[in-house]
C-alpha cells in the first residue's frame, strides 16, 4: 500500500518516535496531503505544451543539472502513455542532492505524493534513503522519521548509509545526546553502526568542543574493530580537534598512532598539525613539519602552505611568511585568493600598508580578484594608519571592480573615521549605507557611540543608543561600556550608575570591564569609597576584579593621599591571588614619591625586583623625580647610571625630570652637560627640556644664556610656546628689564604664539613692583580687549599695586569691579588691603575690613593675623594685638616666628620689656 505523505508537526525529537512511525497507518495518511508546493505537477493543455517538446536527455556520461532533471521528469510525467519509473524519480533525488541544490529539495514532496498517489508507483529503499537525506538537510527530522518508518514497515533491508543524515542532523543541531542514542539504538533497527558513523559523531562532538567524549569515543572504535575501525578520517578529525583544543601532546601520539595502525597520514593530517604548532607559536616546529611531507613524497598543497603563512603572520614572522610564497611558487602551486588575503592582512597589521598594496596589485597582475576580505584588511590597515583618504579611495576601487562593501567594511570605516575624530563624516556614512542596502549592525552603532562619547558628545551618543534600539538593534555590553565610559569622563558617576541598572534590567549582564570602567571613573572624580563599595557589590555578583581593578583603585588611593589604605590593597589582591604588574608597583612608587617617602619607594623597587617584576623606564623615571624633588640629586644621577647598566634606555621624560632637578639645585652648567648627553645618546630634546632649561636660567638671573637657548631652540626646529616665553618674561621682569619683556610679548604675538592669562599677570605684576601703576591698569584694560579674562591673581596683584602705593580707595573700587564682573576674592585680596589699610593709618577700617571677610566666608589665615597684629603695634596698640593674638590660636592659626618677633618688637618698643 502507497501512502500520501502527511504534513507532520515538529515537536521535540524522540528516538521512541521510530516504532509509532513504523505503524503509520493508510487511514490516518489519506486524511493529509503535503502543502510544500514549489514544483507543481503540469494538469492542464497549456501546462503540457509549454513541455511537450522533449528535452534532450543528458548524456550518460555526463552529469545532468538539476534544472534539466526535474524538466525531463515533468515531461515524463506529463505524457499520457508514460510507463513513469521510480528509477527517474531516484536519479532527481541523487542529482539534487550531489549538486547540493537545497532550493529544489521543498519540490520533492508534491513529486513524491504524485508518483505514489496518483500514478500508483511504489518507492523502493533508494527512493526512502534520498528522502530521508533530504529532509535531514532540510532539518526536517520527524518527516525522515516517517519515511524511516515506511521503510522499516515495508520491509526494506537497511544499512548504516540510510541514518549518515540524520546523525549529521543531529550533530548539526547541537542535539548530541539523541545523536548518541540514534546510534546506540541503530542495531536494533537493524544497521550496525560503521566507521562513517561514529566519524559523524566524533566531528560532532569536536565542533562543541567536546574533546574528552570525542576520545572515549575514538578509542571505542579501537576496541570494536572491524568496519567500526578508526580510518584515516577519523585520526584526521581528532588531530584537528585536539590542534584546536592546542592539546599537540595527545595529537602528535594520535599521529605516531597512525603508523603503527597502517594508516598513512595524509595532507589533512599533517596541514592541522602544522595548523595547530602555528596556533601555540611553534613556528619552526611546523616548517619542519612541512619539510617532512616533502620527505615522505606527500606534496603540500595550497591550503597547507596558506595555513603555515597564516601561522607565520599572526606572530608577526612577515618575511618567512613571504619567503614561503615565493617557495609555494617555485613548487608549481598558485596561490589563491585565500593566500594573498592573509598575507595582506599580516602586512597590514604589521604596519606594512605599501608592502601589503604592492602585493594586492601582483595579486591582481596574476589574474587572482581581490574579494572582500581582502578589501576589508586594507581598508582596515589604511584606517588604523590614519590614512583615511586612502581607505576612502579603496573602498571606490572595489566598488569599481564589482566588489560590493559588506557591513565588516562599512563598520571597519566608521570606527576609522571615529577614532580620527572625523564624527560627521562617520554619520554621513552610517546613512550612505543604509541608503546602500546594507543593514547596520550593533558593531556598527558601537562604533559610532564609542566615538561620540571619546569626542565629547556624550548627548549625541544617548539618543543614537534610543535609535538603534527604535530599529530593532540591541546594545551589547560594548555598546554601554562605551557610554558608561563616557560618562564616567564626563563626570557624571550618577547617570553612569543609572546606564548600569538600565543595561541590567535589559538582561544585559555587565562584564568585569564595565565595574573597571566605573571604579577607575568614581576614583578619578575622588569617589574612593563608592568605588569601595562597588568593587564589593563586584565580587558578590561573582564579577572577579583584576589587576585593572586593583590599579585603578590603588591610583585613587595614592592620589587621594591615602598610602597606608593603598599598600593594604596591595596585600589584598596578592592574596586574592591577583598579582600586581609593573603598572601597580610604578603606581605605588609615585604615590610614595609624591608623599615624599622616598626610602619606602626605593624599598618597594627591591621588593619589586626580588618577586620577579622588572622595573620599567616608567619606574625609574618615577623615583629620579621623585628623588629630584625631595632635593636629592645625587642619588638621582646614581640611579640613572644603575637604570643604564640594567639595561633600561632612559627617555626624554627620565632626563627631563634631572635637568629640572638641576635648574631648581641652581646646577645650570650641570644641567648643560646632561643635555648634550641625552643628544649624544640619541634623546632628542623636547620643547619641555628647554622650557625646564630656560626657566631655570631666568630664576638663577641668567637671561642673556636663556636668551641664547631661545634662538637655538628655533633653530634646532623646536617651536616655543606660551610657556617658554612667559618663563623669559618673567624673567626680564624680575630682572627689572621691563621694556624688553614688553619687546618680547609683541615677538611672541609676531610669531603666532598668544598670550594667556598667566602672560598678562606676569607682566602686570612687574609694572607694579616697576612703581608704573597705571601701565598696569592700560594692560589690564588691553588685556580685556583682547579677550583674555583677568582672574582672582591678576586682581590681586593690581589691588595689592594700589595698596602699596596708597592708592587704597582706588584698590576698594577694584575690588567692586572684580566682584561685579563675576570673579570670587580670596584671602589674599583682603590680607593685601587689610595690609594696605594698615600701613596708610587706616587700622580701624581694617578691623573693620577683618569682621567683613569672615562674614562673607573667607577665613583670614596667619598671614592676615600678622599684618594687622603688626599695624596695631606700630599703633601703639599692644594690648589690642595681645588680644588678637589669643583670637588667632582660639580660631586654630598657629603664630609663627614672625607673628611673634612683630609683637616682641611691638612690646620693647613700648617700653614692655617684661612682657
């Protein structure tokens, strides 16, 4: 009896299923017809004209396409006296399914319930195996199942072949445990399991990383024998597997294992061993390996020699890499476009763009097209090199050439663009690709997000985050560790904690990058204990914190002063078992170097060295300033020798911190000649080295050599700036040469350099202690003009001009001004006018000035205390500035010697030698 084949669920795949398909009754399939129609049988006149001419059938030697196949069965079919054989309808199913025509197979269906129910032809066990082959591919298991159960109820002798399908299916589909027991099950059913089968299984079991069960099954085979005995696929399929696995140990015995077996290894075997030996770094080991095929007569062929150059570029081994394509070459092989686009892609992220352009036009001249992978790694390369226009151009090259763009170079694009801060541009070409057809990716509005944020438009970045999510994207948590990192930048720690509960509650999980990103954040805007906190909640949510974390935390430890809570931290992590790098170690030395510990710092670089940690440039050039600032510029000189010995290259930031060292010990001649040794040993001397020298030559009254340092500083190509010209200035001005630093601030405008505020102050302040006030107040009101704004110093020094000059009316209009234009006074503004009050007879109106600062929050400090303790005394007010003096340490200001000598001098003055 003919069945019609039924349209059957999909429910849950059930091995059990096999016996309740066998039983399949007529009754129950000739209430259902299949409705997968794609081919339709031809019923009417005109159906069989267009077909009535017969094609011309394919030559028996020669294999017939798909197309011409269900062509010839239609016509077949369609004639009326046709004696249509099951024999035509096998030969469809082998030809679909060796041209691997998948588009076709949804018409084998209506075909097959045509044949059976309305020409009465009855299927054979071919006709069943290709069916069930077919639906396996489809991943249509529980129609295999039926056309099993057919077979099994009509008899029909089956073999391990008929179920290779459906275990690929099985395996295929991550359903390992049914593919087992299928396998398991098989002869009971009747077909032993062969090698091919468990060959299935075992690839099935490698490709979810399934190593150890892929093992037992191997050595299975072994135990077994016979037809189950293992083949060179198999050793070939577990070699690969373990290569992936990097486990060479257990894949060089499989492979010794071969020989002993009499299975020769062949090119598969030996192009995953050398893939493998290249995936560990094993780089000679696998050319040796290659020279060994060779040996034994097995001639490698391209993939070989693609795998060994893909090993060779990854590690960065560029001219080997090349060296074998000149010998795949020479060997009679042609490379294909696979080789050229992974030696394209070592040159490219080896810094080697015009190399990697020379070979794609070779790659071209050779007759090989470039496709898109090869497109994207030099696009890729260009954008990674800044050359943006370049990528540009590219990306019309390949479109010229009919390569179309993929999202990867859309993306690989914008993330160039972004990261050159070209943000405009990138918008403009998110929309071009859509335009384009090209569908955006998470990838793509990552990128984009990511750049936003790194270039200040962090409110741009949040609503592209509502777009993306508006069309259908979800953010991964890339995308919100670029946001939180933005605005963690930006400061805003709040709303970064609400992104963080946001990404939580769309069952995005934060990563350990992201709890680093907000402690790094919260420590930098001076939030310790919150990151504290978090990095608690971190480790209860079983996020696991690393070196990052800890360096992070340790940082704002040291930069908030707290040393002792920094080192405990350091204990911390040690015996968490996270182990602190040069990077945690050279954090500590300078917290411990800028709190002026400079014995613990050179202590903890012992301790550093004797648990396997080598220092760094950056370590040595931590503690050399640290030691030159604490004024111990011997013992600097010595280390910089010892770093020299170690082998360590001192910088241009190492030599930089001793001429400083030098220029602040007065050591000019000293610094001089550590100049001409940084240039002997080939540190190039930047503008801060002679920012550092002429400062110091202008604070030791040396201007005409830092006048010399200038011109040689042009000349030699560096270009100064505000600050070395205010250095000079300044300098000039304390040497009394007011009209040359006059001279100068026009030469710095001349050569395009501007003043800035600290300029200006310099300049304001020499005028007044020059006794030239009202050119003071022309620059002030100049400066203004100009744009610079003056600040709470360039007032102070003005106020405290007028003051000493007795201009005290005007100092108190000047200082309405300063309050009316927004600017904030200080205690330095009121001790100057207090001071100035004082020494014109005005010592009530400072009392008076004294009552006004507290009241409006400004704390006088020991310096304002003295100024009027000494006004009161040249008054003749000892007993006044007694009581202010036990008012001063009642308010917690320490008098310091000379508070003290202005009062004893106050007292024998007046005749109170006693007191």
């Amino acid at each position: 009896m003919v069945h019609a084949l039924p349209l059957t669920p999909f429910s849950s795949l059930s091995i059990s299923a096999y016996q309740s398909h066998s039983q399949f009754s007529h009754s129950h399939a000739s209430h259902h017809s299949l409705c997968l129609i794609c081919y339709s049988i031809p019923q009417t006149k005109s159906q069989l004209h267009k077909i009535n001419k017969k094609p011309k059938p394919a030559s028996t030697t020669t294999r017939c396409t798909t197309k011409e196949a269900i062509n010839l069965l239609h016509y077949y079919l369609a004639m009326p006296d046709a004696l249509a054989s099951i024999l035509m309808f096998n030969q469809l199913l082998s030809t679909m399914i060796r041209n691997k025509t998948s588009i076709h197979y949804p018409s084998t269906f209506p075909l097959y319930n045509h044949l059976t129910q309305t020409r009465g032809i009855s299927p054979d066990k071919y006709t069943y195996g290709h069916m069930i082959n077919i639906c396996a591919q489809m991943d249509r298991l529980n129609l295999a199942f039926i056309f099993l159960g057919r077979l099994l109820k009509e008899g029909h002798r089956i073999d391990a072949i008929i179920f290779s399908p459906v275990l690929k299916c099985l395996c295929s589909g991550d359903r390992m445990r049914d593919a087992a027991l299928l396998l398991h099950k098989m002869p009971k059913l009747g077909a032993v399991p062969n090698g091919f089968s468990y060959n299935i299984l075992i690839n099935g079991l490698l490709s979810y990383g399934n190593t150890d069960l892929a093992l037992q099954l191997f050595f299975k085979m072994v135990k077994i024998g016979g037809e189950c005995e293992p083949n060179v696929v198999t050793y070939n399929t577990i070699i690969d597997g373990l290569c992936k696995e990097s486990d060479l140990t257990k894949a060089f015995r499989l492979y010794q294992q071969m020989y002993s077996m009499g299975i020769i290894p062949d090119i598969v075997t030996y192009t995953s061993l050398i893939n493998g030996l290249c995936k560990v770094g094993a780089l000679d080991r696998a050319e040796k390996l290659l020279l060994t095929m060779v040996y034994e007569d097995l001639k490698p062929n391209v993939v070989t020699y693609s795998t060994l150059i893909n090993g060779l570029c990854k590690h960065g081994e560029i001219e080997r890499a090349m060296v074998l394509l000149h010998s795949l070459k020479s060997e009679g092989h042609e490379p294909d476009v696979v080789t050229y686009s992974i030696l394209i892609d070592g040159l490219c992220k080896n810094a080697k763009i015009e190399r990697a352009m020379e070979l794609l036009h070779s790659m071209k001249s050779e007759g090989h097209e470039p496709n898109v992978v090869t497109y994207n790694s030099l696009i890729d390369g260009l954008c990674k090199h800044g050359d943006i226009e370049k990528a540009m151009v590219l990306l019309h090259t390949m479109k010229s050439e009919g390569q179309m763009p993929n999202v990867v170079t859309c993306n690989i694009l914008i993330d160039g663009l972004c990261k050159n801060g070209e943000i405009e541009r990138a918008m403009e070409l998110l929309h071009s690709m859509k335009s384009e057809g090209h569908k955006p990716d998470v990838v793509t509005y990552s990128s984009l997000i990511d750049g936003l944020c790194k270039h200040g438009g962090i409110e741009r970045a949040m609503l592209l985050l509502h777009t993306m999510k508006s069309e259908g994207y979800e953010p991964n948590v890339v995308t919100y560790n670029s946001l939180i990192d933005g605005l963690c930048k930006h400061g805003d720690i709040e709303k970064a904690m609400v992104l963080l509960h946001t990404m939580k509650s769309e069952g995005q999980m934060p990563n350990v990058v992201t709890c680093n990103i907000l402690i790094d954040g919260m420590c930098k805007n001076a939030k310790i204990e919150r990151a504290m906190e978090l990095l608690h909640s971190m480790k209860s949510e079983g996020h696991e914190p690393d070196v990052v974390t800890y360096n992070s935390l340790i940082d704002g430890l040291c930069k908030h002063g707290d040393i002792e809570k920094a080192m405990i931290l350091l204990h911390t992590m040690k015996s968490e078992g996270q182990m602190p790098n040069v990077v945690t170690c050279n954090i500590l030395i300078d917290g411990l170097c800028k709190n002026g510990e400079i014995a613990r710092a050179m202590e903890l670089l012992h301790s550093m060295k004797s648990e396997g940690h080598k220092p760094d440039v950056v370590t040595y050039s931590i503690l050399i300033d640290g030691l030159c600032k604490n004024a111990k510029i011997e013992r600097a000189m010595e280390l910089l020798h010892s770093m020299k010995s170690e082998g360590h290259e001192p910088n241009v930031v190492t030599y930089n911190s001793l001429i400083d060292g030098l220029c602040k010990h007065g050591d000019i001649d000293k610094a001089m000649v550590l100049l001409h040794t940084m240039k002997s040993e080939g540190q190039m001397p930047n503008v801060v080295t002679c920012n550092i020298l002429i400062d110091g030559m202008c604070k030791n009254a040396k201007i005409e050599r830092a006048m010399e340092l200038l011109h040689s500083m042009k000349s030699e190509g560096h270009e100064p700036d505000v600050v070395t010209y205010n250095s000079l200035i300044d300098g000039l001005c304390k040497h009394g040469d007011i009209e040359k630093a006059m001279v100068l601030l026009h030469t710095m405008k001349s050569e395009g350099q501007m003043p800035n505020v600290v300029t200006c102050n310099i300049l304001i302040d020499g005028l007044c202690k020059n006794g030239e006030i009202e050119r003071a107040m022309e620059l002030l009101h100049s400066m203004k003009s100009e744009g610079h704004k003056p600040d709470v110093v360039t007032y102070n020094i003005l106020i405290d001009g007028l003051c000493k000059h007795g201009e005290i009316e005007r100092a108190m209009v000047l200082l309405h001004n300063m309050k009316s234009e927004g600017h904030k006074s200080d205690v330095v503004t009121y001790s100057s006018l207090i001071d100035g009050l004082c020494k014109h007879g005005g010592i009530e109106r400072a009392m008076i000035l004294l009552h006004t600062m507290k009241s409006e929050g400004y704390e006088p400090n020991v310096v304002t205390y003295t100024i009027l303790i000494d006004g009161l005394c040249k008054h003749g007010e000892i007993e006044r500035a007694m009581e202010l003096l036990h008012r001063m340490k009642s308010e917690g200001h320490e008098p310091n010697v000379v508070t003290y000598s202005i009062l004893i001098d106050g007292l024998r003055k007046n005749a109170k030698i006693e007191r």
